[in-house]
C-alpha cells in the first residue's frame, strides 16, 4: 500500500467524487476572467481546468510529482508546477487561492495560511474545502482500533481534521477575515461493490499501515472491512461518512 505517494491511475480511476465535489466549490470561488488564481494541491488538474474554463489564469501546484506529471498529460495548455503549500512563494499577486480536498493533509495548517495570505493581494479570496472535525470518524475508530488489538503498533494518522472554530482563528490570526464557514455531514458513496472500502483504504490510508508486511496489512484491511460493514455498507455500496469544512476568507485590506 502506497503512504502519501499519490496512485494516479487508482485516484482518477476510483475516486473522482473528491474533484466532482469539488466542483460546488468552484461556484463559490466564482473565478472571473483575467483574474490570477492558484489551485493548491490541484491533484491531476481536473478542478485547475473547470477554472481555466471560466477564463481565469490558473496555476495548479502539488506536492507530488506523479500527480504534476498527470496533470500536464491531462491538461497541456495549462500551467503546473510541483510544490509544497506550506513553503511555496509566487511572483504574481494572486486574486484568489482556491483548494479542494488538500488541507486535511497537511498537518501545519499555520504555515499554509500563511503562504497563502503573503501570496495574495489585498482583498483577494481564499476558497477552500478539506475535511473538518469528525471527518471519517467511523473509519478512523476502525483502523485505529484494528491496529491497537492486533499488536502490530500504533496507528499514525495523517489527517487533519479541524473545527470552524479552530481554523477560522487561525486564519484571523493570519490576517484574513472569515466571510463563510460551514461544516456538514456529507455521507459519500464509495466506488461500488465490495472493493469501494478497500480501495479507498489503499488510496487515502496508505500510512496508518505502512509499516506491516504485505500479510499483516491484508488482514488489517481485512478486519477494518469486517467491522465497518454493518454500518457503512448497504445495497453493494460503502459510503464514507465525510465531514467537508467550506471556508471563504478575504485578505485584510491593511
Ligand atoms: C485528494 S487529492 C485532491 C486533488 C485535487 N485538488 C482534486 O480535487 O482532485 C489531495 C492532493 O493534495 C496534495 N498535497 C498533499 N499535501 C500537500 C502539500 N503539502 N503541498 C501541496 N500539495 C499537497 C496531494 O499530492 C494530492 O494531489
């Protein structure tokens, strides 16, 4: 099972609810034309394309570079470049940084705003969706569960999943005002069948079991599917119980 190094065959095969979601975000990100916008952590470029749609001028940038080569396959009339959000600078003041399904993954949220506030103009808009509190709770107890009985050490998770309370605070300690947060249960079907689960856990759980041999890691898996089933599957289909945080900020003026 890969740790963050991000399957690109499998995330554009398997799992394009997270991009498809993404989608509403775009609405409120509401690009104009001209404007220099950032998709940050684009993945394979999917949503950075949906902006260039409306005419905007849009970069895309990701950690990965198997995502970054990806999307310059997927989208070669489109700018993409490989780097980290908590350390990227840009020449061009941007209008707005838009990201969708990134920010749970990084657990140092301040030096995120932080590249994002100094990146923008003054008055120019922060969109973003990621996983807020209590996102995948059920799974989570699972994997962590499973892995503690088993003896075979504890679980690292890799998720950040904050509050309305404590991101807005932080992004106001950054010096950006908060103009909508909204956080929601939103229970996500799987790919169908019986592989949704597992396959999600191989895409996004990659490092709870990265340590284990390829035998232990079966039999986690295993075991997290076995427990999960009588509450996240139904009818030949997982759900995920999601729990997206939505959040439109605006640079202070001074
Ligand atoms: C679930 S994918 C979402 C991709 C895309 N935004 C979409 O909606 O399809 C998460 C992406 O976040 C990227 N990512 C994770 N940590 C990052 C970091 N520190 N800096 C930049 N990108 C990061 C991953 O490489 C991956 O492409």
């Amino acid at each position: 099972m890969a740790k963050n190094n991000w399957n690109t065959v499998l995330y554009e095969g398997k799992h394009e609810f997270v991009w498809k979601y993404g989608e509403e975000v775009i609405e409120l990100l509401a690009p104009q034309p001209g404007e220099y916008i950032l998709d940050l952590g684009c993945g394979t470029g999917q949503l950075t394309d949906k902006i260039a749609a409306t005419r905007a001028k849009v970069t895309g940038i990701d950690r990965s570079k198997e995502m970054i080569i990806k999307a310059k396959k997927n989208y070669p009339q489109l700018n993409f470049a490989v780097a980290d959000a908590t350390k990227f600078t840009l020449e061009q003041p941007l209008d707005a940084v838009f990201s969708n399904a990134v920010l749970h993954w990084i657990k140092r949220p301040e030096a995120v705003i932080n590249c994002i506030q100094q990146a923008l103009k003054p008055g120019g808009r922060f969109v973003a969706q990621f996983g807020g509190k209590d996102g995948v709770k059920q799974i989570l107890q699972a994997l962590t569960e499973t892995l503690a009985n088993s003896g075979y050490g504890v679980a690292t998770n890799p998720w950040y999943f904050p509050s309305i309370g404590e991101y807005t605070s932080l992004l106001e300690k950054h010096g950006l005002e908060v103009t909508y947060a909204h956080l929601f249960d939103r229970p996500t079907p799987l790919e169908s069948g019986d592989a949704g689960l597992p396959n999600w856990l191989k895409m996004f759980a990659g490092s709870f079991v990265s340590r284990l041999s390829t035998e232990e890691e079966k039999e986690i898996i295993e075991q997290v599917v076995t427990k999960l089933k009588p509450i996240l599957y139904s009818d030949g289909i997982w759900t995920a119980d999601y729990r997206p945080i939505r959040i439109m900020a605006v640079k202070c003026l001074n």
